[in-house]
C-alpha cells in the first residue's frame, strides 16, 4: 500500500490556474479492492493569501531597510 501526496497546478477549461493538493492512495497487489483513490484539493485561495502575504513582507522589509537609523 502507499500514499502520495503532492501540491500541483492546473488549468480549468476556462483557463483559470488553479493550485491544487494531490492525495493518491494506491493499494497493494492483493488488496480485497484493488483501487487507486485520487483526491483533489483546490488551495488556490490559500496559496494566493500566502503569495500576498509574502508580497506585504518584502514591501514592510524594503520600506525598514530604506529608513535611515538615528543612534543617539
């Protein structure tokens, strides 16, 4: 038995990119059932929420690093 789980992208058929958590369950040879399950988890809110907070980070650390320091 082995489980797989990876983070992927793809496009709708609208052409929409969406970011997408990947579960893969693949049973042994001689399981009662022998099927693979494969589930799809839409993270795109998620990963743009990230993204935009990355983004407020590197805005934040360039407006310190521009500020001139006074020492007394």
């Amino acid at each position: 038995m082995s489980d797989i789980e990876v983070e992927s992208t793809a496009v709708t058929l609208a052409g929409r990119r969406l970011s997408l958590i990947v579960k893969t369950h693949i049973p042994s040879a001689d399981a009662t059932y022998p099927r693979m399950l494969v589930s799809l988890i839409d993270i795109t809110a998620r990963k743009e929420a990230e993204e935009r907070a990355l983004q407020g980070t590197a805005i934040l650390r360039d407006i310190i690093d521009s500020t001139p320091t006074r020492y007394s």
